[in-house]
C-alpha cells in the first residue's frame, strides 16, 4: 500500500521520507530496524527517494550503521546487531547498482570502507568504532586482572603457611580423638618365624627317624628270607646282630609312642572344640562391622572437641572462601602455572579435612545458658 502511495505523487515520496527518518532516530534498535526495512524497499523503486536518502546520506549511515563512536546503536543488542549487517549489506548492494549514478553514494561507500574502517565481507560488520571499544575493554579487563592476581599473589604469601599451620593443628586433634591403630600394633618377626622353625625341624627328624627305622626293618627283611643257620654265621657275626635287633625294636616303640602322642593330642583337640560348643573344624564366619564413627564429648575431650570446633568454623567461613576466590581470580587471568597449581592442593587439603570432620560425627553435649539476674540493690 505504501508503494501504491508514493507512485501517486512526489509529496506523498517526501512525506513518506520524513517518516522514515524520524523512526530511524527512535532509540530503540526494533524500531530502527522496521523503518530501514521500508527504506530499503522505497530506495530500490524511487530516484526521488534515493536523491533525498543520499542527500542526507552521513545522518542516515550514524543511525544504522553505527559510524559516530559517541553515538552507538540502542538496545536490545540482537536488534542493534542484525540492523548494522544489514545496511552494510543492503549498502553494498547499492553500490554495487547505483554508485555510478549517485556520486554521493559511491562517496559515502568509499567513506565507509577505507575511513571507518568497514569489513564488507564480515558477516558481524564490526566497525572501526566497534573494535575500538573492544580493545579498550579488553585492556581494561587485563589491567583489573593483574592487580587482583598480584594482590592474590601477596595473600597467598602470608595465609599459605597460616591455612597448613590450621589444618595440621586440626589433625593433630583428631589423632587425639580417635588414634590410628598403627601406634598400638607392633609385628615380631622372630617370634613369627620360631614356631614354623621348630615345627620344621620336628617334622625333619622324625622323617630321618622314620626313613632310618623303615631302611633297617628292609634290610632285616631281607635278611631274614635268606635260608641260613646259626652253624653258618660266625661268632663275631652273631655278636654284631644282637646289638641290631635291640636298637630296631627300640626305635619300633619310639615310633608307636610317637603315634600314640599324636592320636592323644588329636582327641584331646577334639573334645576342646566340642567343649566349645562347636562340631567342626571347618566353620565360615561372616561379620557386619559398623563402620559409623561416634565421638561423643565427655569431660576428657572436651578441649580437644572445642578445639576442632574453632578450626572447623575458621576454615569453612575464611579459608576455603579465600582459596576458592584464588583460584576463580587465576582462572580468569588465564594463568596455569605453579600458582594456581598451588591454590588447588591446598583447596584440596581443606575438604580432605573438613570431610574427615564430617565421617567422625563429633556430638558435643548440650550447653546450658546462664543467666545472671540483676539484684535489687
């Protein structure tokens, strides 16, 4: 319908103009944006309209390309945005149709491009001013970084060594709490290896023992099946194997007493066990062990339990707070070195702490208020 209007006559061109570019003074980006869309259209169909946009062309680029610094585009910034790529866009494309034609057009595209610096081929059309502004943040940004990690840097000098002195402090309460059973354990290692020694030697004679009395219980066998008379023998043979037969049946009843003691000390195990209630020897035993930690406050570890107190609160309302901002204010300068490796073991040393804190589940007793009531004098 508008360009149905302007066709009419020249005035409704003119007064549709003035419309326009009192929109594009609106400070609001959406209105802005609207009205340029409409000038697009009535500038690729009217020479009267071009001439007036050009003639007022440098006004008309400051209100929706953005090339005055001191007067940037409104809000919202998505609109202010999408408005700059397209009248750099739609600027090129005029020149590209009409900048024969129109010698101010073709002025205000060189201006554009080798003044203030416009990129037509970037997408974002970031101007000259633009990147200004960018960088001037961007060195300001550096310079508040610097200060906060020196100061960070001199903080951490002084409260490293007060933060480790807390939590070794608060260690030390805890092994007064609740003692490592490695201080009470001890392992002797002779006393460990004389039973397995002895039950080796044991074992050891009467094997010897056994192979001895076995070879000559053998060797008499076989003696014995050979066919022979006394008249054969000699005398100096026949006083040689009595001595023989008494050391064999010597070492025969050794043998059986031997057996005879074991078989005792079997039976004498067996009723042990039997006394005790239990039928077996091979018995599976499953055990639940509570592992919940209590300590409850009693009168002699009332000041160790009140010392963990006062850590516990230091650490968590100043310490962990401190180092947490060390490490967001190294994380944002972009440092990676040793400082900040240095922030993190002791962030790390803290919850190790508190968390041992936690798994103890100190109860404290009940304390009771008093309160001093004013005497009337």
């Amino acid at each position: 319908e508008l360009k149905k209007i302007c066709k009419l006559s020249e005035e409704y061109v003119k007064h549709a103009y003035h419309l326009i570019m009192r929109q594009l003074n609106q400070e609001h980006a959406e209105i802005r944006l609207s009205a340029f869309q409409i000038a697009n259209e009535l500038f690729m169909r009217s020479h009267q309209f071009r001439l007036l946009l050009i003639s007022n062309f440098q006004e008309f680029l400051e209100l929706t390309v953005e090339t005055d610094y001191e007067q940037p585009l409104p809000p919202p910034k998505e609109a202010a945005q999408k408005l700059k790529e397209m009248a750099i866009k739609t600027v090129q494309e005029w020149q590209d149709k009409y900048g024969d034609g129109y010698k101010k057009l073709s002025l205000g595209y060189h201006f554009l491009k080798q003044i203030k610096k416009v990129d037509f081929q970037d997408i974002r059309a970031r101007t000259q001013a633009e990147r200004k502004r960018e960088e001037e943040r961007s060195k300001r940004l550096e310079n508040i970084n610097k200060m906060r990690v020196k100061r960070v840097e001199e903080e951490m000098k002084e409260m490293s060594e007060e933060i480790e002195n807390a939590l070794t402090e608060m260690e030390a309460c805890f092994k007064l709490l609740l003692p490592s059973l490695s201080e009470f354990t001890f392992s002797d290692e002779g006393s460990q290896c004389k039973p397995d020694s002895l039950d080796q030697t044991a074992n050891g004679s009467s094997t010897t023992s056994r192979q001895r009395v076995d070879h000559q219980w053998a060797s008499n066998h076989i003696d014995d099946e050979q066919p022979c008379s006394s008249k054969d023998l000699s005398p100096q043979h026949l006083a040689n194997t009595v001595p023989e037969e008494q050391q064999l049946d010597e070492d025969l009843d050794n043998f059986s007493q031997n057996e005879d003691d074991e078989s005792e000390n079997f039976e004498d195990n067996e009723e042990m066990i039997r006394n005790y209630g239990l039928l077996s020897h091979k018995y599976s035993l499953d055990l639940e062990i509570n592992t919940d930690l209590k300590i409850n406050e009693d009168e002699d570890n009332t000041a160790v339990i009140n010392n963990v107190k006062d850590f516990q609160r230091l650490i968590t309302n100043k310490y962990l707070p401190t180092v947490q901002c060390w490490i967001q204010t190294f994380t944002k300068a972009g440092i990676s070195d040793n400082r900040l490796r240095r922030a993190i073991d002791l962030k790390s040393a803290i919850d190790g702490t508190l968390e041992k804190h936690d798994e103890m589940n100190i109860r404290c007793k009940k304390r009771h208020r008093k309160v001093m009531k004013a005497t009337d004098e």
